[in-house]
C-alpha cells in the first residue's frame, strides 16, 4: 500500500549532543583573583561522611586565590610536580606517589591512585599506592574508572572515604581556618592532568558547592597542565546537578520537619489525630473529568496515497 507524508520530517538523529566546553575563568582583572560561588553544604546524612565536619569544612573562607597571576606564571616542568589545590589536597603525577620526600615534607597522610579500571584489571598492582615503599605509613585507596558512568556510579564512597580520613585527623579540634583541618590527601593518575583531577573536582564542588566549572578554574589557578575531555567534563556538569539536587531536597525535609514539630509542639495539639485528605488538597478545586477534556485529535504523519 502506498502512503504520503502528511507533515514534515527527515531520517537525520534529531539531537547531536555537543561536548562541554571549560568556560573562560572569572577573575578581578585588577587583582587577578579568581570569582567563585560558593555555598554552604546543607546535607544531614552520612552518604558524603560526617555532615557537621563537612558543614564546618564548607563555612571557612578559602584564602583569595591568584588565578592570574599563577596562570601566567606556569612553567612546563610544574606538571612533573604536585601542587596543593587546598592545604589538605594535593594533586600530580604518579612519580610523586613514589617520592618519599615529599611524601615526608608535605605531610601527606593519604594517597589516592585515580586509574584506569581495564588496566587495573589486567595488572592489579599497577599504581596501587600501598605497594609504594614511600607510602607504607599512609592511608591509600584505588579509585578505577573507564568512563563518564564510572564515575557517576562509584563516587560516592570514594567522597566519604576522604571525609572519613579527614575527620580522624581532625577529632578534638575547632575548624576556623583551614590550617584546623587534619590530614592531607595525595590524589593522583598517571599524568596528574586527565583522571585525578576529576576526583578533586567533585570534592570541591561537594564541599564548597561551586560549580563544575569553578571547581576545574580553580584547580588550573594551581595546576594549568589538567585537561579534561569534553565527556568527563559534562559528567562533571552531571554530578554537580546531583549535589544540587540532594542539597535542595535536604532543605525542604528539613523545613517540613521543623513545621511539624512547631504544628505538634503548638497549643492546638491534638493527640491521636490523623491527616486527612482534606490536610493536603484544597477542597475547592476539583479534578476536571475526563469527559470534559475537548476533543484534540492529534496528526497523523502518514496518509494512504490517493
């Protein structure tokens, strides 16, 4: 049977997605200091690790940060070295996981190999930080991944892994500096500039609530050579749409939480009562029956040829 097109259309994909692309850094042109955003951490669970460290963590100033000037400032042979992104997290390549001396100097008390999982799968050891001699008194961790999904998948134990060795270095003390923070974290890949970026990445954007973005413009202020694909950088866009997403349905739990106490510690209590349907919609309005939705007959997109 022959048939006509009864409105336009093609065969071409409808939608070609775009990689994401690092927006242009945000700095005071007269001061070189990088702009961010930041915002507190307002999570009450457990899932990123203790919410009162991370809230305390989140509500100390970071020191102004001399985008431009470091940016101009950057020599080729600082990617074969690590830099401090915050005084409690470092960032390069795997040499330095092997370099007891800095390792000694710089106090790091963890290390975080951020490798590939298909090579960490043929080769077990490869990168694994608890076989390098120069970290045989540290905490360490592997975090494999292949993909933009990997890293949405398995970050989050990842992130409460952090915190937790944080906070045991930090038990007795009042944050109100940074300095306050115990513990220093060593996050590195094979290059320092493509895998282990993305882990401090996240960890910013969790802490401090800045966008992916900013969190990337931040790391380059002290480590120009990351450079991440545009996949990895819109899984980082994905991730912090997560954070958002948990931080805003926090605080509307809370907030419904703290009305109900207020409403049943209130004088017009009353016991045993029981929420009815009446509590929760508006008696006023009505549901529009189905047969009073007009007629809207849709369009065909073929039509039997004349």
């Amino acid at each position: 049977m022959s048939y006509s097109a009864n409105q336009p259309y093609n065969q071409n994909v409808a939608y070609q997605h775009h990689p994401t692309i690092l927006e242009p850094a945000e700095y005071n042109t007269e001061n070189g200091v990088l702009q961010l955003t930041y915002r507190p951490f307002r999570l009450n669970s457990t899932t990123y690790g203790n919410p009162a460290l991370l809230r305390a963590m989140s509500a100390v100033a970071l020191a102004p940060i001399a985008y431009a000037a470091n940016k101009y400032s950057w020599k080729y042979d600082s990617r074969h070295k690590a830099q401090a992104v915050l005084p409690f997290l470092h960032l390069g390549p795997a040499p330095i996981a092997r370099d007891a001396s800095y390792i000694t100097q710089n106090g790091i008390s963890m290390a975080i190999a951020v490798r590939s999982a298909q090579s960490a799968r043929a080769q077990p050891k490869w990168l694994d930080p608890s076989r390098f001699p120069s970290c045989t008194n540290l905490q360490t961790a592997t975090f494999d991944v292949d993909s933009p999904f990997d890293v949405i998948q398995r970050i989050k134990p990842m992130l409460k892994t952090m915190t937790d060795h944080l906070e045991a270095r930090t038990v007795g003390r009042t944050i109100s500096s940074l300095a306050d923070i115990g513990g220093k974290i060593l996050v590195f890949c094979e290059s320092g500039n493509d895998r282990s970026p993305v882990l401090v990445a996240a960890y910013l954007m969790l802490v401090y609530g800045i966008a992916w973005h900013e969190s990337l413009n931040l790391i380059h202020a002290y480590r120009f050579s990351v450079s991440l694909s545009g996949n990895m950088n819109e899984m980082l866009k994905t991730l912090e749409g997560m954070f958002r997403a948990e931080a805003d349905t926090a605080a509307v739990f809370n907030g419904i939480q703290n009305q109900h106490q207020a409403q049943v510690g209130g004088s017009d209590n009353r016991r045993g009562s029981k929420r009815t349907i009446d509590d929760a919609y508006d008696t006023d309005e009505t549901m529009t029956e189905e047969n009073e939705i007009s007629d809207r007959p849709g369009t065909a997109p073929f039509i039997d040829a004349a």
